[in-house]
C-alpha cells in the first residue's frame, strides 16, 4: 500500500489493519519521509482493511481514508516485522515485566528525546505487575522530567509516565508516576519488595501533561504539572533504592488482549546512565521550578491526613484541586485551599465542572477568609456531595461556625459578593439567573484571602473537582 506524505515533522507513520473495517490494529511503523508500506503477516484470500497516520513528539495526525483490499498472494511480501521497522540509536533498553502481557514496539528519535512504547497486559497490580518498561540502569540522585502526549488504546485504565524500580521482578519495590486515558495522574508505589502497592490519583483537566521522579537519598517525590512550569508534588515516600536500579518510561495497559501505546518526550534527565543530561526543547517544560498557578497560591489549612495537591491550566482557565478531609469543622477548618490577596470590594463567580466525591458531606466551592488560621473568620459558597448549594460562615476568629442549604437541580454556578462587611453567597444553575442564599456580615481585614476551596470528609480518602473561574470584579 501507498499514500501521501503532506507533512514535513513527522517522526514515522503508523500502519493499521482491520478485517472489519470498525476494529483496527496496528501493524507497523515506518520512519519520516516513508509513504509505502507491505504487510507480510496477511493471510491469502483474506479482506483487510488499512488505515495510515503520523506522529510525531507531539501526537498523532488524523487518519488517512480507509482502503480495502484483497489478498491474492502472501508468499513474495516484503514488508519487514513491526520491531525492525526503526533503527533509532537506543538510550533505554526495552522490556516486559511479568508474564501475562505483550511486548509492543518501541520507537525513539534521538533529536526530539520522543520515545513511542506500547505494550499489553493487566498492568499495575496489587503484588505483581505487568508492565511494557524502556529503563537504563542508574545510580545515586537524579531529577527527570517527561511529557506524556497522547495514550492510545482500545480499552480503558491505560497509564503511561516514568518509574524507578529496584528490578525487572514482578514484585519489585518501585515508585511511578503516570497519566492515564482519562485525563488522571496516578502516582503508584511498592516500598518493598513483594508487598502490597499503593496509588493515588488526582484529577487533571487534559489528556497530556508533565511528571517527574526526583531521588534524593532515599527519598522520592514524584510531581505533576499540566504545563511543565508550575509543578505539585503527588507524593513524597522513603524507598530505598540500592544501585543500580532501574529508571525509564512505563506503559501500563489494563488488558491483556489489546496494546496501548503512548508518546513520552524526555526533557530533563540528570541520571547517571548511558547519554547526556537532556534538556527542555521549544520551550516546554522548565525543570526544576514549582510555583502555583498565576495569581493563586496552593495552601493547606490544618493537618490534612491526605494534601492532594492544586494544578492550574492557563490555556483552558481551569483549576484542579484534591484533598483528604476533615473538612470545615465547628471551630478549626481543615482544607485545601487556592488563595488569591485582594482587598476592598468584590464579586467572584465561578463553576464546578466535575467533583470526584467520597461522602456526602463533601464540598467543593469558593472562600474568602481573614487568613490561614483554622479559626480564621470567612464565608464560602459550596456545591456538596448531596448536590446542594451550601453556604458556611464564622462570622469571627474562633467563633463557632454556622451552615445553610438550597437545593441544586442543575450545573452548580458559585458566586460570593462583598459589600462593606456584608458577603452574598449566591447559587445558580446557569450562570445568568442567581439566587441569594445567605448574606453574613463577616469580620475581615483590610486585605484578606479570596479563592477555590475543597473540604474532604474521610480522612483517608482524596476528594477531587475541577473548577473555572468565569469572573473576579
């Protein structure tokens, strides 16, 4: 088969096949600049369909048409297996852990750092994982950081991103931090080998992103960012690692009967192994630098047992925010909260867009408030886990708290309103008709705190929503 080269940076193309024509396979890649392909695997007599595509570090292109064809004679094909297709110069040797999975093709440009795997298999699991792994062997403390660009597959519960493991060993101690098929990073770690591992997601609002694995001693951290400049840790946990060990890029499918793939673009790496320290490319991700979204800042108020973290998304306005509870508490708050400085008068209006609940007394919302004591006087208008708006007030420092509710019954718009000592707390399911729930008179000062905040319930378990701001006047 044939087809048109109308790009000018692709790294290859990808071939697909389908005896249906609905459920397509690929079967190979070609390098840039390639427009012909020939499938040797192909069965006489039987009728295939094709399809072709590009990529490149940043993703894939659009599907050519889809052409039909007959196969008459098999025995005189030339087209070469999907692993000898490339012949890229390899940093990072590429692996399958555990038994049950498939190993993928893997495919890396030199030039851009991208590196394409995929693999089949279950995946990470509890006390033996099945895993497509491209790893070098390393020693000591290192920092690297990757963008993961696309994940593809015909299932769910794909997850792609860096990892330090210990071995190739199924049960192997190993920290990871991924993004999955849903838009959700996924932290994942074993501290010891052949016990249970753990994993944490929190909610992102796109399908690509930026994670790191820093080893400091026997500390690792692992971090998000949905821009590569403003960077939450997800985790912070002492595995000891004793070198070598194992770092690279995983691929955790969640099925044993279909590959995923996904494009990993390693911009920073300080590791020890084979090759240069490498470093961000057409001003990407800047490694090293943790701030907080533009003009607000990622706080805890009291000892949460599970932090979550906060990420902002300057392209699409969004905000992403998870914790543990207690949540709002009679007289001392425990939250997360995103805070801006302001002062004077205000009106604040924002909406949820999703909210990952674990009880029915979760809320997620707007607050301003005097300061970060947990006593601190404020006002906030919620959405809870019983879908009602909520407005909670202290109207002073250490004063009890006082709650109120009014039914939902559509898309939870928030808005919060200061005039003079007076603070409007205002519900609406459309963003245009608003109805006054409580209007507080609130002890603040002359410049105070105003932001997202998300009250958890259980202590153990992380809530998550994404918010967007619409409007501060």
């Amino acid at each position: 088969m044939s087809w048109s080269d109308n790009s000018d940076n692709e790294l290859g193309f990808h071939v697909e096949r389908s005896t249906d024509g609905i459920r397509f396979v690929r079967i190979g890649i070609t390098d840039a600049n390639v427009n012909q392909f020939e499938d040797s695997a192909a069965a006489e007599g039987r009728n295939y369909h094709y399809r072709v595509r590009a990529f490149n570090e940043y993703g894939f292109s659009g599907y050519t048409n889809t052409v039909e064809a007959i196969v008459e004679v098999v025995e005189d094909a030339i087209g070469q297996p999907l692993e000898d297709s490339v012949d890229f110069e390899r940093e990072f040797t590429n692996a399958m852990i555990g038994g049950t999975g498939m190993l993928g093709s893997y495919v890396t440009d030199e030039e851009t750092n991208a590196h394409l795997i995929s693999a089949s298999g279950p995946g990470f699991r509890p006390y033996e994982d099945v895993l497509g792994y491209a790893y070098k062997e390393v020693e000591g403390d290192f920092r690297i950081v990757a963008k993961v660009t696309d994940i593809e597959s015909q299932v769910s519960y794909n997850k792609a991103g860096l990892m330090v493991r210990q071995s190739l060993s199924p049960d192997s101690r190993h920290a990871a931090i991924t993004l999955n098929d849903r838009g959700r990073y996924l932290a994942v770690w074993r501290d010891r080998d052949g016990e249970h591992d753990v994993g944490r997601t929190v909610v992102s609002s796109r399908r690509s992103g930026y994670v790191s694995v820093e080893k400091s001693g026997d500390e690792i951290t692992l971090k998000v960012s949905d821009d590569g400049s403003r960077w939450s840790t997800v985790v912070r946990r002492e595995i000891r690692f004793e070198g070598p060990f194992l770092l690279g890029i995983v691929m955790s499918a969640g099925s044993e009967d279909y590959l995923s793939e996904a494009l990993v673009t390693i911009l920073s790496d300080s590791a020890n192994g084979p090759g240069e320290v490498r470093h961000p490319t057409q001003g990407e991700a800047q490694s090293g630098q943790e701030s907080d979204a533009e003009g607000l800042t990622g706080a805890v108020i009291g000892p949460l047992a599970e932090e979550g973290l906060y990420l902002f998304d300057e392209e699409t306005n969004l905000h992403a925010i998870s914790a543990g509870g207690p949540g709002y508490q009679p007289y001392d708050d425990v939250l997360r909260f995103a805070y801006r400085k302001v002062s004077g008068d205000f009106r604040y209006v924002v909406q949820v867009h999703d909210f990952d609940l674990n009880g029915l007394f979760c809320r997620v919302g707007i607050m301003v408030r005097n300061s970060l004591e947990r006593d601190s006087a404020h006002a906030s208008m919620n959405f809870n886990g019983r879908g009602q708006f909520e407005g909670i007030w202290r109207s002073r420092a250490g004063q009890r708290d006082a709650t109120g509710v009014m039914a939902c019954g559509g898309d939870p718009y928030l808005a919060i309103e200061k005039k003079g000592d007076r603070i409007e707390l205002l519900g609406s399911t459309d963003g245009e008709s608003w109805r006054l729930l409580y209007a507080p008179d609130i002890d603040l000062s002359e410049d105070f705190l105003l932001g997202i905040v998300l009250s958890g319930y259980y202590t153990d378990t992380l809530v998550e929503s994404i918010v967007e701001e619409l409007s501060l006047d």
